[in-house]
C-alpha cells in the first residue's frame, strides 16, 4: 500500500498535534467572558429535514428572549465556515472513499453539521448579528489551530480515490475536528447563550469520539 506521507504533501496529523490545536485554540475564546451554561443537543444521524426546520425555528425563537454575549456571536460565526467546510469533505467521500468506517463517518458529519448551520444562523439572526464576520475570522487561517484546511488541501483531497483517499480524508478530519473542539470547548467556558453551550458540549463529546474512530482507520490502513 502507498505510503499516505508520499501522498499526501501536507504534514500529516499526529494525536500530539491535535491536542496541540486544542490548547492553541483556546486563547482566542478565552478573551470573552461568560457563566458557564447548558441548553442544545448535538445531532445524532438521525434527524429529518422537516425536525431540523422545527428545531431551528424554535431556537429562532427562543434566542430573542436569551441573553448572550460576545463568546457566544464569534462561536456561532466561526463554526458556520468550520461545519460548512466539514460538510464538504464529507460530501467529497461520495464516489472516492472505499473504506466502510470513513463513508460512515463523512454520512454522521452530513445528517449532524447540517443542522447545527442551520440553528446557528438562527441565532445570529436573532441577534441582529451577520452570520459571518466582516473580513478575516479572527483564528479561522489555515495553521492557527482552528484545523480549517487551506484551498490546496481541499484541491488535493478532491483529486484522491480509494485508499489514499480514505487516509487524506481521516488525516484531515482529525485535525479538523480537533479545531473544532477547540472552539467549542472556549464557548463551553465562555459562553452565556445556553443553546451554544449546550451544542458546544455535544460537539466536544461527539467529535472527540469520531477522533478515536478516524484514528483507528489510520492505524489499520
């Protein structure tokens, strides 16, 4: 089997790095203050579109009468790009991965990122705060430690197939769930809306569980 250092031109990911990413990650929330709070579910794979709209709608509603803060809009701003771009990893493992773990995973991202965009930009909405940030996302740049991959990184996985592809795609979605955490865990500690902490809590929980699976694909691939 090919090396996955020769095909792939990018270092790869050690778990070292992605603890790494954890503790840098966590400046950049930590400068906003909040109590810590509890409120809503991350998804499990099994929600229907028309749940999700509901879902949505209801937390639409229910922000208009929630106090939050600053940890709270910058959550919400920066981990719409970071889902969107899982989303699109994802989506790349149609007709390239063909490990069954990796098209099980990329399908658990699709049915539970989906969503939480969805519920997100709600909130801003109800904020009266734009969905993303005038300019450059403070901490969302290729390398800070928010694991979001650079445009070359997309290009390269989208060129892949099969078993190399299957390795690229573990590769950088431990990273990027790593960056992931990072940010959910400052709104945990941060955070005063208490739908974003309780998401932030199930997104730690989750993605650190699909850590473990992907690096235990790169172990047996």
């Amino acid at each position: 089997m090919t090396s996955f250092t020769h095909a792939l031109p990018r270092k790869p990911v050690r778990r070292a790095a992605a603890v790494g990413l954890v503790a840098a990650g966590a400046l950049f929330l930590s400068a906003c203050g909040g109590d810590d709070m509890s409120g809503m579910e991350h998804g499990s794979g099994n929600s229907s579109a028309s749940a999700s709209a509901t879902t949505s709608a209801s937390a639409t509603a229910e922000a208009g009468s929630t106090g939050f803060n600053d940890a709270d809009v910058a959550f919400a701003q920066m981990m719409i790009p970071h889902h969107q771009q899982a989303l699109a990893m994802a989506r790349l493992a149609d007709g390239r991965a063909s490990d069954s773990e990796v098209k099980e995973i990329a399908a658990k991202i699709e049915k539970a990122q989906d969503p939480e965009i969805r519920t997100m930009q709600g909130w801003l909405k109800s904020w009266n705060q734009p969905t993303a940030a005038a300019g450059a996302m403070p901490g969302m740049d290729h390398g800070s430690g928010d694991g979001m991959m650079s445009d070359g990184d997309m290009e390269h996985l989208k060129g892949m197939k099969g078993a190399e592809f299957d390795k690229m795609f573990a590769d950088m979605m431990i990273e990027h769930h790593a960056g992931a955490i990072t940010m959910a865990e400052g709104e945990r500690k941060n955070g005063e809306y208490a739908g974003a902490v309780k998401m932030a809590g199930a997104i730690v929980e989750g993605q650190s569980a699909e850590v473990k699976q992907l690096q235990s694909i790169l172990d047996r691939l």
